[in-house]
C-alpha cells in the first residue's frame, strides 16, 4: 500500500491556526474509529451510487477510518484518503492492509489539500460540510473544485435543505441533542449549498453545476452530483 503525509506542504500559518488544531484534536481524542463502524453500510451504499469506472482517480476528503475509501478501491479505483487526525490515517491504513488493498492516506487539511490542480476524477465529500464553520466550508469547497479534473464530480452527502421544517427536527429531546452535537449545522441549514458551490468555483476560476439530486429519509439527508468544468 501506498502511504505519504503531506502535512509539512502546510504552511506553519496554517498548521498553527487555533480552529485548525482545534479540530485535529478533537478527531485525534476520541474513539471514532469505533463509531465509525456505524457508517460503513451507508458508506458503501454511497460510494455504490457513483459509477466509479476501474481506473479512476478518486479523492475522499476526511477519509476517517476509510468508509469510502475502501468501497471505491474494490471497484478499481485509484483512491487517495486525506485527513487531518494521524490516528485515523494510521486506522485506514491498517483496514487497507488487512484487505489488500492498494490505498494512498495522506495527513492533511481539507482546507489546504497538497495535491496540484485538476488531479482528480471524482472527490467526495461524506458528511464533512455541517461539520465546520461557515470559512472553512468555503476553503473546503474550494479545494475540493480546484483538484478535480474539467469534467470530473463532486459527491456531497449532507443533511437535507429543508432539515430544519423535517418532523424528525421538529421533535425537541432530538432537536436539543442535534443542536449541541453540531454546533455548525444550523450555520449550514441558513446557506444555499449551489450557491456557495459556485462562488467557490469563481474564486478558483472553475465552474461547477447541479447534476442529479436525490432526497433521502423525507429529505433529512441528501446526496448531490455536481460536475465541474
């Protein structure tokens, strides 16, 4: 298996930012590996609905423990898993290893990917957007456009647009736990996902649009394609 860390093309601005390393340990202190156990079916299911050709370059952004990683290079795709917890690059390697599997992890920041521009043929983003502050959602976005190749998608996985008016929200003791376990999802309920989608894609001279939707759980959750150009 291939492994590299591409932490030291961070910028010791960067790496020392207080949000930044904030993050990093939080994901380093707990045992996500285990929760991530939890995520594996409807990771496969997700990576299952991309089409990925044998051969293709994917990127998983904030691989984790490699929940999509793993299902995209049993189809034969080229994957790179990043993430900016060392223990879970060093989980997902080990997960890899254990299936034969050739996968590149790599140590990094969402916001700051080390990879040159139009390298990739598909990036997915599982979860990660309601996770961070509204700047670092755009970095994020931004990023993930500026590697794909003129052609290539973006998967996202996400909390519905209308997750707010769902019934399961509208519940108090579950909207009470939601509220404090993500602290940036109502952030993320208040923006235009295509909108901020695009305004990234014109800061790094890219374009990007809408290419299939689907709503799931009454539209608590949501999977969009978009293909940048």
């Amino acid at each position: 298996m291939t492994t590299s860390n591409i932490s030291e093309n961070i910028s010791e601005t960067a790496a020392a930012d207080p949000l930044t390393e904030r993050v990093r340990a939080t994901w380093t202190a707990g045992d996500f590996g285990r929760i991530a156990k939890g995520y594996e079916r409807g990771a496969g299911e997700f990576i299952a609905r991309l089409n990925i050709d044998v051969g293709e370059r994917v990127l998983d952004v904030a691989t984790g423990t490699g929940n999509l990683a793993l299902p995209a290079a049993r189809g034969g795709a080229f994957v790179t898993g990043v993430d900016i917890a060392p223990n879970l690059i060093d989980q997902a390697k080990l997960n890899a290893e254990q299936e034969g599997l050739e996968i590149t992890f790599d140590v990094g920041d969402a916001e700051q990917l080390g990879y040159a521009d139009k390298t990739f043929d598909t990036a997915v983003l599982f979860f990660l957007l309601h996770e961070l502050p509204a700047a670092s959602r755009r970095a994020t976005l931004r990023e993930a456009i500026r590697v794909l190749k003129p052609g290539g998608q973006l998967l996202i996985s996400e909390y519905g647009e209308h997750g707010r008016t769902h019934w399961l929200h509208r519940f108090p003791p579950f909207r009470a736990v939601l509220t404090r376990a993500e602290p940036f999802l109502g952030g993320f309920w208040k923006e235009n996902l295509s909108d901020v989608l695009h305004e990234c894609a014109q800061q790094v001279g890219r374009r990007i649009e809408l290419e299939e939707g689907t709503d799931i759980f009454g539209g608590f959750y949501r999977v969009r394609r978009y293909r940048a150009q």
